[in-house]
C-alpha cells in the first residue's frame, strides 16, 4: 500500500506541475489526492501503526483488546489530529491576514503607492516599485502584496509590455521580501511553526542575502525598458469627497495593520500561544478603529459601497484549499514513513546542504514552491545541536543552515519560472505572461540574482557566526 500511496502524490505532484497545461486547479488536485491517500492510509492502519507507532498504541490499548475500531480511534486521536492541528494554526492566520488586508483595501490604504510610483524617470519607477514590493510583503503575505502591487500597476502604465516587464520585477520583489521574514510568506511561516527557526535569527542572516536577490534582478530588469514609461494620468479628487477617507486615518489603519503583524512573532514567544492569535488581536483593533474612522458614513444611512478587490481574495482563498491539500499530502508520505526513505538517500548520495538548495530551487521553479518546501522541511527532523557535532548534522539543528537555505532557494528559486509561486500564476492570469516569454527575458535574470544570493548566505556564515 505505502507503493501505492507514493505513486498517487507522484501523480498529484505531476499534475501540480502541469497546471498550465492541464488546466486543473492545482488546489483540486492537492485536496483529492490528499483524501484519497488518508483513506487508502486508513484501509492498512493497522500495519502502520504497529509498525510506526507500536509501544504508543499497546500503551493507549492498555487491557482493551485489539480491533480495528481501537486502530481507527487511535488514528484519529494520535496521528491525524496532532497534523491537523498544525495545518488549522496555518489556515487560521492566513485568513486574520487575509481580512486585515481586506480592510485596508477597502479603505484605500495602498494608494499612497500609486503616487510614489509615478515618477518622471525610468529608474525612479523602477526602483520604487521594488522597494515598495520587498517592504509591503515582508510585513504581508507576498500573494496579497503581488495582488496589491499589480492592481497599482494597472492603474499606472499603459503600455502592455512595460507592465508584463514591471509586473515580473513586482514578483521577484515580493517573493524575495516575503523570504525576509518569518510572516511574509507561507513557506517561512511554514518553517517557523515547525520551530526550525527563530524569527530574531531567521531575519538577521537572511536580510542581506534577500537583498542581493531582488537587487540583482530588478538592475537587470529596469535595463530591458525604454527611458520614457507610458502612465497613465492622476486620478483628482474634489475637495469635499467625504467618500474619501482622509490621509491620516489611512496612515494611522495602514500602520495598525501593518506594524501590528511585526508584533505576532513578540505575542508567540511571550504567551506560546499560536500566532493566529495575535494575528485575530490586531485584526480586532484595526476593525475597531475602521468602524470609528466610518462612523458618520456609517450613521449617515446612505448604502457604502467598497471597491474592494475580488481578485485577492479568490486567490488567498484558493492558495489556502491548496495549502490544505498538499498538507494531507505531505502529512501521509511522513506517516508511512516515505520521508525516511529521502533523508537516507539524500545523507548518502548529496550530503551537501547547498547542492540540496540548488536542487530544491530548481525544482521550485517547475513546482510550487509551498508544495516543495513543505515536502523539504518534513524529510530532515530538527536535532538536538552539541558541540562534538559535524557540520552537515548541525545544518538541521534549530535556527540552521538547511531551514535558511530552504527558504531562500523555495522562493527565490520558485521565481525562476511564473508556474513556480502563486504570484507567478497571478502575473499569469492578471498580464497575460506566457512561460516562454517568462523564460526569455526573465529566468536567467532571477537566476543570476540566486546564485549571488547564496554566495553571499555562504560567505556570511563562514566570516560571521549570527546567534539570536
């Protein structure tokens, strides 16, 4: 049976590669495969428990006899439950940031955006919407900040070709700012929970590495376009439109939102409680304060009507179907002991966590990345670090070199192609970019600004030893 399993999430993973050609959701496929493989798991759980799981069962059995009825009990109790449990803290904080990203565009919070980025030069243009990209998805998660950041770009250019351009640097942007810390993406996030990394430690060895990967690209991106960009002209409004909220009370719901996710990380090592929770305290105060700043729209009687964005949340919502699926997926090839099968053959014929890095972003760019690293992060366990420990074990301690690496080369790696990250598929959808012209102009571009970014992680941690 554990065959027959690990042919069906090949097939689901072939299938989640080829998305783009098949044209079936990835997050379909990721959810049925995931139930199909924890029903056939069901059908064999006796097998597996006894012999993954035999001293905890004959324990929780205790004078009962053996049945099939206490397997599926203990099952339930002791093996799906603890993975579910996980997955729902991950779920539960992608929708808190999902509402608090609501709020702010319906307020109008990001338009501030729009109007740093119409710049008169090519290179100002480009620069600020990198810069604005990296710093609005290390504090959100990086597909709200590529929604957000490609509906400015539609607003601003005209030109179709400048915006597949501008909209490619809007992803590298916001993949390698979501890399920066442990809230801008799921897959930091993902390595967080896991408590392989502490966010301190995690953001100090990975921000001049991040850098240097959007850096590179967005140099060699700006020099594919012409000198004058075609933008659109400035939206005026007249003074008195109490539709509008004003600046400050934008700044102040922007700031809330914003500045307040820097706190989850400082809520989960002061209460240990799961960071959905801290992420739900500041979408309450910011709900708070929106109901304060429209309270005379509110009391006026008159219907209000939000601009808000459909786009993003369809997406945020199918990356969350998705999340769940590959999660079951990922959770089953763990319990039937496929994942040993890979760190053995990986100690044996790699031992080499760089090369392993490599491999992982290359796959990461036909792959998506949230399905890799999840699959990355769950074949290596977290050991115990000593001081007599060679240098290839202690890469997989806590706050090591692998879980660094993970990260950096899932995201940054994933951007090699726009199938790779849900923000390439986004581009994909929103501007029309084909894979082949993606891969013309592109690839090789991001895949300069890889390669440099590891050097310098590797050149960082051979002169410094960072300890936070």
């Amino acid at each position: 049976m554990t065959i027959a399993i690990v042919i069906l999430m090949l097939f689901g993973y072939a299938l989640i590669c080829s998305e783009h050609v098949t044209r079936i959701n990835k997050a379909t496929v990721a959810l049925f495969c995931g139930v199909l493989g924890w029903i056939l798991y069901m059908c064999v759980g006796p097998h597996y428990i006894q012999t993954l799981h035999g001293i905890d069962f004959m324990n929780y059995l205790g004078e009962e006899d053996f049945s099939v009825r206490a397997v599926n009990e203990y099952i339930y109790q002791h093996v799906f439950v603890k993975h579910m449990v996980q997955m729902c803290c991950i779920v539960m904080y992608l929708l808190a940031t999902m509402a608090i990203v609501e709020v702010l565009v319906t307020n109008e919070c990001f338009n501030f955006i729009l109007n740093w980025c119409r710049a008169n030069t090519k290179w100002r243009l480009v620069w600020t919407l990198s810069i604005c990209s990296f710093l609005l998805s290390a504090n959100l998660d990086n597909l709200a900040s590529a929604v957000i950041m490609l509906t400015i770009l539609s607003k601003l250019v005209i030109n179709p070709r400048q915006r597949r351009i501008l909209g490619a640097l809007v992803v590298i942007a916001t993949s390698c700012g979501g890399c920066f810390g442990v809230i801008g993406d799921v897959t930091s996030l993902l390595i967080w929970t896991h408590a392989a990394v502490t966010p301190s430690n995690y953001s100090a060895v990975l921000i001049i590495p991040t850098i240097v990967a959007a850096v590179i690209p967005t140099y060699l991106i700006g020099r594919m376009l012409p000198d004058h960009i075609d933008l659109k002209r400035s939206r005026v409004f007249f003074r008195g439109d109490d539709s509008v909220m004003p600046v400050w009370q934008r700044a102040v719901m922007l700031f809330l939102g914003l500045y307040g996710l820097w706190f989850v990380p400082t809520f989960y090592r002061l209460t240990l409680l799961p960071p959905f929770l801290g992420a739900l305290c500041v979408l309450g105060v910011l709900w708070v304060v929106n109901e304060i700043f429209n309270r005379k729209r509110i009391l006026s009687g008159q219907p209000i009507t939000f601009t808000g964005n459909r786009s993003l949340q369809y997406e945020m919502v199918q990356m969350m179907m998705f999340f769940i699926g590959v999660s079951l997926c990922v959770d089953l090839l763990v319990e039937v002991g496929a994942m040993r099968y890979v760190a053995a053959w990986c100690d044996i014929h790699i031992h080499n966590i760089y090369v392993l890095s490599v491999v992982i972003g290359l796959f990461s760019a036909v792959m998506d990345n949230i399905a890799l690293v999840m699959t990355s992060i769950s074949i290596f366990p977290i050991i115990d670090l000593q001081n007599s420990m060679p240098e290839y074990v202690a890469a997989f301690a806590r706050n090591g070199q692998y879980w660094h690496l993970v990260a950096l080369s899932g995201c940054v790696g994933g951007c090699l192609l726009p199938i790779g990250n849900t923000s390439g598929y986004t581009l994909m959808k929103h501007d029309g970019v084909g894979i082949w012209w993606y891969f013309r102009f592109i690839t090789g571009k991001v895949f300069v600004g890889w390669i440099a970014a590891l050097v310098v992680y590797f050149l960082i941690n051979y002169f410094f030893d960072i300890k936070l």
